[in-house]
C-alpha cells in the first residue's frame, strides 16, 4: 500500500533574490525534494492551491488570491 506526504513548497518570498529573480527557486525546490528523498519519500507531483482572502469593508473590499504550492511525495507503507 502507497502512502502519500504534502509538504508546503517554498513560498515567493522565500524564493526570490533582492532584485525579483526566481533563480533560486530550482535551488529551494530541489533541497525540499531531496531532503525528503533522505527520509525514504519519492517526489510525485507538485499541485497548486489557491485560496482567497478579503480585506477591508464595504466599498474598498479587496480579494486578495494567493497560490502556493504543496509538493506530494510517495512511498510504501
């Protein structure tokens, strides 16, 4: 029987360098990836959520959408 891990991938703030580069990106997905991988899980996919959050009252309601990401892993039970 397989069972699966979500882990919350790197958020942008985390990723991104003083001047708005993803570069790093690669750099913190795969060191999510492989320090998983240390722990017996397989990378299987990676799915976007999104939610939404309002902010203000009345006229100046704002709808804020977010989207991260949670990397799914794998293994055997």
């Amino acid at each position: 029987m397989k069972v699966y891990k979500l882990v919350a991938g790197p958020t942008t703030s985390q990723i991104l360098d003083k001047k708005g580069n993803t570069g790093d990106a690669v750099n913190s997905f795969e060191s999510v990836i492989s320090n998983m991988a240390k722990e017996g899980w397989t990378y299987h996919s990676m799915e976007p959520i999104t939610t939404q959050q309002t902010k203000g009252c009345f006229i100046n309601k704002q709808t804020i959408v977010t989207t991260f990401y949670m990397l799914v892993f794998v293994k055997e039970a």
